[in-house]
C-alpha cells in the first residue's frame, strides 16, 4: 500500500472523506441508499461520515458521530476551530449562524458562549468530546484545521495537544498550509492529509515539504492522469464528497484510495 508504512498508511484510508450530505439538517432516506452504494462499489472500501454524518443528524454534533457508527461507518471527518480563548471546537463555517440558534464569529467568542447555542437540538462539541466519543465507539477520525489567518500556529498547537492523548487512528488535514506546516511541527508522528480542489503546479513540492500521508482532493477534479500522478508519487490519494457508485468505480479503477 502506498503512503507509508501500513500503519500510517491505515490511519490515512479511514480518513477518506466520503460523507453523503452537506447540509445541517438530516436527509431523505434515499440518501442514506446513495451511502451504502457507494460504500458497496468497492470491496474493501472505507466509509466515512463526513461533517460526522451530517446526513442523518445535524452536522459536527456527537448525535452525528452516534447515528453514523450505527450505520456502520469506520469513520468521522470533522471541522474545528479556534475559539477566542484558544479551545477548539467542532463546527463548519467560521460563523455560527448557518448550523446554530446564534450569530456572529466563532474565533470571536469564548468556549462559554458558543456551549450555550443550539446545534440543532445539539450543542457545539468541543475537540476533546468528539475525540472521546471516537474512542467510545472504536471509530477513526479525520480532523480538518479550519484555521483563521494568523492563528494557524495557536490552532495547531491546540490540535496536536489534543491528539498526541488520542489513542486511535487519526489524520489531520487542512487546506491551509501554514496550518499543515505549524502541525507538522507540533505533532510529526500523526499523519496529515493536504487537502486541495485540484492538483496545482508544484504539488508533489508541497506535498514533501510539508510531511503529508495524503493528498484530498475534490473528485469532480480528479481525472485519470491525476490519479496516476498521486499514485506514482507514492502517496495515497483521497476524493470528496463521492455519492454515486458508478463515480466510485471510476475513481477506484483510476487507483484512487479512497472516497
């Protein structure tokens, strides 16, 4: 297997970023069917609930991560960010007013405050809980550094705190690279995915600079000259948000990792 040896190279498949939907409400059942099929067009293949299962609860909540482990998911993709008292916690957007009862920015208000508002009948969980709630149910994580400029370095710091006392299988990936950079540091052991739309001019530099496992790219933008590029890099190759089987096949028979 590429990307490491096979441990590492574990930790970074079950983070495959493969949720079905995006959205802070839960879906219609036939998406849950898009789910399974998905998961279904490659033996083998690695599910993942992505924004925790935001297909069938409310998004970055622990009722997601629940709801998904009994679905039978392997693991929770999740976002998290950098309160103004430095905490982490789990949320999307870098504003609480798409997925909560409040307003205003998240790095702007203390951890006090953003436990107040209401997640869909849900609070907002911090990094810790969810970590926890991952080794509750046996499941692996993919935290994503949804970091604020100038803060990257504090984000990370905070990050690679939490996961060097989590046992088990994890990646931390970003589209920030001074984000990636900053982890990097903190916490070399744990494997780090580079997340991109695309593959851009002076990815594989980027890629080596920066230590990553795993390169997670958007599959609408993941041809099969890409594909074959990632895999003869020796890395592994992740796509999001994948909800057809017939797009699944494709991406596998390409030599994508995961999706």
């Amino acid at each position: 297997m590429r990307g490491g040896n096979f441990q590492v190279a574990s930790w970074a498949l079950l983070a495959a970023l493969g949720g079905c939907a995006q959205s802070s409400t839960p879906a219609p059942a036939a998406t849950a069917v898009s789910c399974e099929s998905v998961a279904s067009a490659h033996q083998g293949a690695i599910v993942s609930a992505h924004r925790g299962g935001a297909a069938y609860a409310p998004e970055n909540t622990l009722l997601a991560f629940r709801n998904g482990a009994r679905l039978g998911v392997d693991q929770r993709e999740m976002d998290t960010q950098l309160t103004a008292d430095n905490q982490l916690v789990i949320i999307h957007d870098d504003t609480l007013d798409r997925t909560t009862d409040g307003s205003g920015a998240v790095g702007a208000m203390p951890l006090a405050n953003l436990l107040k508002r209401d997640a869909g009948g849900e609070p907002i969980p911090t990094l810790e809980s969810a970590l926890a709630e991952l080794r509750m149910l046996g499941l692996g994580g993919n935290v994503e550094l949804k970091a604020a400029d100038g803060r990257e370095a504090a984000q990370a710091a905070a990050v690679a705190t939490a996961t060097r006392r989590h046992a088990g299988p994890l990646l931390v990936s970003s589209f920030s690279m001074p984000a990636l950079d900053a982890f990097a540091r903190e916490a070399p052991a744990v494997p780090r995915g580079m997340l991109t739309e695309r593959l851009f001019p002076g990815w594989r530099d980027a890629a080596a600079r920066l230590g990553v496992t795993a390169i997670v790219c958007d599959h609408r933008h993941v041809p099969p000259d890409a594909a074959k590029a990632v895999g003869d890099s020796g890395l592994l190759l992740l796509t999001y948000t994948v909800n057809d089987p017939a797009r699944a096949r494709d991406l596998f028979a390409w030599g994508v990792d995961a999706v």
